[in-house]
C-alpha cells in the first residue's frame, strides 16, 4: 500500500478515535447513552480492517488493538491490551524498534519494517506506520499504529534481490559485451562490455551510449532500432574509447527492468569475421576474374577454331566415341545437313554401310578402333564413298586422326573430308582428252604418212594427194589452236583486240563458211537478223570462233533434214542477244550442267572433237562482259545464247 494512503488512512483513524474519545467524554458528561452511529462505523471499519491497527501510550502500552492486530501476532485482543509492544518485537531488533519508536516521541511520524515474535515463536516481517499523538499541552501520549504483515513481500524481494544477484553474476562472468540501456542511456554495462570498448564500468553508466559508442555512420541504423524497438541481431560500427572502431554484431531484446521498458544488448567484435568475409570475398572474386578471363580466351580461342574450321574448304568434323561433336561449314555444304541435324548424331551417318573403307571390314568403327591401337601415328588417308543427306553418294579423300587414351583405346577422332567427286571426273576427262587428243593428232598423222608414201609411189595424183594432206594439216593446226586456247584460258593469259563490230556482219559471215558444211549433211542453216545494226565493242576474231563453234555444234549434232539457225536481238537496250538453235539430238538433262566443262563431250565416239569448244567459248563471252546457257530437250533439240553488252553500254 502506498506510504500516502497508509498516512491518509492513520489520520482518519486518528480523527475516528479522537472522535471516539470525545462522544465517550460528552456521553460521560451528558449521562446519556444513546447509540452512536458514527463511532458503530468506524469500529467497523477498524474492526473489519485487513491490517493490524492499535494504539500505545506514552509508555507504548497497548491500549487498543483489532482483530487483525492480535491475529498477526498469534494472540487475543484481550491479551494485548495493558502489554508493552516491545514484548511482541524479536528480540534481535529491539535495539531499531526502541530507535523507530524514539522518534515517534519526537513526533516523527514514519513507517519502517520490523521483525515480530509471533505467539508460536516464529519472526515475522511486519510493516509499522505509526502517527505520534500529543495533548493540547504537546506532550506526547503515544501513537496510533498500523500494522501490516508483509511476510510475502519480503520473501519476493529476497527473491528478488537473488535473482538480481543470480543475473549480475551471469552479467558479469559472460564474455559477451552486454549493456542495458534506457533509450542509449547505460543503466548497467557488464566488464566484458567495459573491455570491449575500452572503458571503465563507471564512464559508461549513465552516459548515452549512442553517443558514445557508436560510429557517427551507424547512428541512423542504432535509432531505427530503437525507434522500432527491433529485437534480433543487426551489424552496425562502433567506437572504442582511443577512437579506433570495429564492427560489432549486436543482438538486442526488450526487457521490462524496475517496471520500465529498458533494451539489452549484447555486442560481438566481427571484425576478424568480416576480414575474413572480406578475405574470401577478394578470393572469389579474383576467381570469377580468373574464370571470367579463362571462359573468355577460351571462347577467343573457339571463335578462332570456328573461323578456321568454317573458313576451310575440306569439311571436318571432331567425333567424341562415336558421335559427332563437331562439324564446319564446309562439311554441312559437302553432305547437305544442318549443323543440329549432325552434331550428337553417330558419324555413321556419313557412311553408307554397304561400302568397306579401304580393305576393311564394312564395319567401320571396329576398323578404325582397331586401327587406332595398331597404327602408331594414328593417321589414316584414303578414299572412301560417303554418302549425303539426300542418300547420294560421293567420293572423298579422308584424312582420319585418331584420338586416343593413355590405354591406346579410340576415344574420339578428327575426320577432314574432300569431296573430290569433282576432282576424280575431271581427272578422268584429262585422261579422256589425252586419249582422244594423242588419238586426234595420231588420225592425222596416219594420214599425212599415207599421204606422203602415195605421193612417192603415185606422184601422178599429186594434186589431190595435196588437198587432203592440205586439209589434215588444218586439222591438226585446228587442235593444237584449240589447246593453246584451253592452256591460255586455263592460265589467263589471252588477248583481245576489240572494237565496235556489228554482229550481224560477224554471223552473215559464218552463215556464209557454214553453209557448204549443212548444205552436204542437208541441213537448213539460216539466219533471222534485225534490220537495226547491233553492235557490240568486241575482238571479232573471237567472236567468230564462237559463233563458228555453236554452228559447227548444232550441225554436228542434228541429223540430216534438221535446222539450224542464228537469231539476233537486243534486251532491255543494253544486250545483244545471239542464239543458235538447232533441231537436232539435244543434250540430256543429267550432262547440260557439265557441257560448258572443258573436255567434257557426250558422244565421244561418233561425232569427232576435243570437248573445248564450249569452254572455249564460254570463256570468251565472259571475257567481253557476256554469259553463255543452253537449253536443251534430247531429241528435239538445242539452243545456245550467248548474251553480250551492246556498244553503247559498254562504253558509257
Ligand atoms: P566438241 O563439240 O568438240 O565435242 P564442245 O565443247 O563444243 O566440244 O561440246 C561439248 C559437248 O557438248 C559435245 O561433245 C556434245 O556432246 C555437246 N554438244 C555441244 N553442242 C551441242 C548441240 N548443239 N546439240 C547436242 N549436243 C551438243
């Protein structure tokens, strides 16, 4: 009970007894005796009262004590009444009750705690508040006193004070820094706390620790924390008393101390924590630079491989066991696949599994894992048929790596692939041409020798001995021109001397040499001509020679009763157009693409020729800015255009 409310309380009683007293004295005095109302209150009051209530003499004899006095110390009213209250005191205190009560005599009133000696002799706390009592003479003449047991309380507080005791003990022997504050202001700081920051104990309690402690930078994150009352861990940097800082992880709680809402805190030093954070942070990102640097010159290095490989004009792909991991452009041109339709697919793929590589078992992969182990350079070159996505087959020259493990087993492997289809037929033609050419040059050559033994054995004949030897000898010049021609050509050095020429000049002339030629196979030759000259700037000699060689084509390949004939046009104002159409045998649609070749021919035997012409001829076209195609149905026939610039265009 607050200590007001007990003097609140001990003065009503006092001005109930007083008043008690006094109705007592009127009654006495008046002899009457009528019931008091206000004296039955109060003696109920007192009489019903929770707390001991009595009053002593100037002697401290008791002259009136409640129920509840007399029931806190074990007795009856009736024993009470007449006693010295120091006879109910323990002993051991008498020395302070004689004290306490000296100063009521003083006229002091007061409340103190003090031990009493219950009836069956056990102590008990007990709190007195007492009001000194004085006559109109002022002279003292006792106290009233109230009496209230506070056994509980006491017992809480030594509780109290050992728990506190317990706490501080644990406060103190943490190696943890712990500070309990009010609003940044220490109210306890423990020694570890003291150490941590570089302070005596004494410095730290009372002072505001954010100003103190705290690292000006870290102060707005503090007063977050406090501001919200946060309770957990938070990083923040703090200040030790040289000035020196470190970052300290503190782990704060709300607790309720001495009815006030304070914070706990406890502080780590991280710094050793953080350097190594930092540390590892350093390591890892020197890491990722180093990968980063790796990663890069690594893919540097595979834009390079990629550029080389697809830049290569062999195809090549790198197999892993046996699938294919890699594959160039060139190899995807050679066969007809997109990149995804070969790489992770086997590179049997490529292999047409009826055809045995070189002398080996149809089964590849068991050849060249064998291969592998046996051959010491683990290089393999030969031919090999393939075959292309469409399932058509062609030739390749294989240069096969093989890939290797420290047990010499095939691990993977690099295939470069030519395609040398190309090569192979050409090589082919050059051997057709030099049998054909040794075979053209022989006919004439025969015929020159039979020629001459006639001219020694039947001179009379001489003449027409002459026209034949005449016309064999245009022949052969006819072939050795043609390949001089090829060899020009081939190498590219050839001359021509233009100048503006009318075409229609230039095929009226062929029209002209020709015509006996289709006369004698019965074969129309003609020619439809615009009446407009077209001109184009040109060597004319060579133009002849193409024109020449179509017709002598087209006669050659028509049968007797066929056509021929030379058309002439223009396109758009800027071409010639020249064609030579015939009716005659037409060239298959498998060999239109290859006539244009050199020493490419389709009839070899029958009809006689070098296979130059139309590479002779194309070449020239090309040379005056022109084109050369053919169009052509076997059995009905062929037309060849040549398309050349006309003048105007030319020298614009
Ligand atoms: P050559 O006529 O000396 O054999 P060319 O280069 O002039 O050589 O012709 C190549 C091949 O083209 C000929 O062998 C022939 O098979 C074919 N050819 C050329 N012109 C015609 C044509 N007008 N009709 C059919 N086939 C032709």
């Amino acid at each position: 009970m607050p200590f007001v409310l007990i003097i609140v309380l001990c003065l009503i009683l006092g001005i109930g007894i007083g008043y008690l007293i006094f109705t007592y004295r009127s009654r006495k005095r008046s002899n009457l005796s009528r019931p008091s109302s206000p004296e039955s209150v109060y003696r109920s009051i007192v009489e019903s009262s929770q707390e001991g209530i009595w009053r002593m003499d100037a002697d401290a004899r008791i002259t009136f004590a409640n129920q509840h006095m007399a029931e806190l110390l074990g007795y009856q009213v009736s024993d009470l009444i007449g006693r010295v209250i120091f006879d109910f005191f323990d002993p051991a205190q008498t020395h302070i009750a004689e004290y306490r009560f000296g100063l009521f005599r003083d006229g002091v009133g007061q409340r103190f705690d003090l031990l009493v000696r219950h009836k069956d002799g056990s102590s008990r706390w007990v709190a007195i508040s007492g009001t000194p009592q004085f006559d109109p003479n002022h002279r003292y003449i006792g106290i009233v006193g109230i009496m209230l047991d506070i056994a509980e309380r006491k017992s809480t507080e030594e509780s109290l004070q050992e728990s506190e005791e317990r706490y501080r003990i644990i406060a103190e022997s943490t190696f943890d820094a712990l500070i309990l504050h009010e609003d940044g202001y220490v109210i306890q700081a423990n020694r570890a706390a003291a150490t941590l920051f570089g302070y005596e104990r004494e410095e730290l309690v009372g002072r505001n620790a954010k100003a103190l402690l705290l690292a000006p930078d870290s102060l707005p994150v503090a007063d977050q924390m406090l501001a919200t009352g946060f309770e957990g861990i938070y990083e923040a940097t703090f200040r030790r008393k040289d000035g020196t800082t470190f970052p300290a992880e503190v782990q704060a709680r709300n607790v309720t101390y001495r009815g006030r809402r304070v914070r706990v805190a406890t502080y780590h030093d991280i710094s050793e924590r953080k350097k190594a954070a930092d540390a590892l942070r350093d390591l890892n990102a020197e890491l990722e630079r180093r990968v980063h640097e790796r990663t890069f010159e690594l893919q540097r290095q595979q834009m390079e491989l990629n550029a080389i490989l697809d830049s290569m004009g062999e195809g090549v792909f790198y197999s892993e066991g046996l699938f294919i991991r890699l594959a160039n452009r060139a190899l995807l041109d050679i066969t007809g696949y997109a990149q995804e339709e070969l790489v992770g697919k086997r590179g049997s793929v490529l292999i047409d599994r009826n055809i045995a590589i070189g002398d080996a078992q149809p089964e590849w992969v068991a050849y060249m894992r064998e291969y592998a182990r046996s051959n010491p350079n683990k290089l393999w070159r030969g031919e090999a048929v393939l075959m292309r996505k469409d399932g058509s087959l062609f030739n390749a020259a294989l240069t096969f790596t093989a890939l290797t493990d420290e047990n010499n087993e095939l691990i993977g492997s690099v295939i470069v692939i030519r395609d040398i289809t190309e090569e192979k037929r050409l090589a082919a033609q050059k051997a057709a041409f030099v049998a054909n050419a040794s075979h053209e040059l022989r006919t004439p050559l025969t015929n020159i020798i039979t020629r001459l033994y006639l001219l020694r054995h039947q001179p009379d004949n001489l003449n027409q001995h002459l026209d034949v030897l005449e016309r064999v000898a245009a022949r052969m010049q006819n072939l050795v021109a043609d390949l001089l021609d090829v060899s020009r050509f081939e190498r590219g050095v050839i001359s021509v001397r233009r100048r503006d020429v009318s075409l229609q000049e230039l095929i009226e002339e062929v029209i002209q040499t020709q015509q006996p030629e289709a006369q004698q196979k019965n074969i129309s030759l003609t020619s439809r001509l615009p009446s407009e000259v077209v001109q184009v700037y040109a060597d004319p000699d060579r133009l002849v020679q193409v024109i020449v060689n179509l017709t002598v084509n087209a006669i050659n390949y028509t049968p007797a009763g066929g056509r021929v004939s030379i058309e002439l046009a223009t396109e758009d104002d800027r071409m010639a157009v020249l064609r030579v159409w015939d009716t005659g045998v037409g060239i298959a649609p498998d060999n239109v693409a290859h006539v244009f070749e050199p020493f490419f021919r389709v009839n070899e035997a029958t009809i006689p020729g070098t296979g130059l012409g139309l590479s002779i001829s194309k070449a020239i076209v090309e040379l005056h800015g022109g084109s050369l195609a053919v169009e052509s149905t076997p059995q009905v026939g062929s037309t060849f255009t040549v398309r050349l610039p006309l003048s105007e265009t030319v020298r614009v």
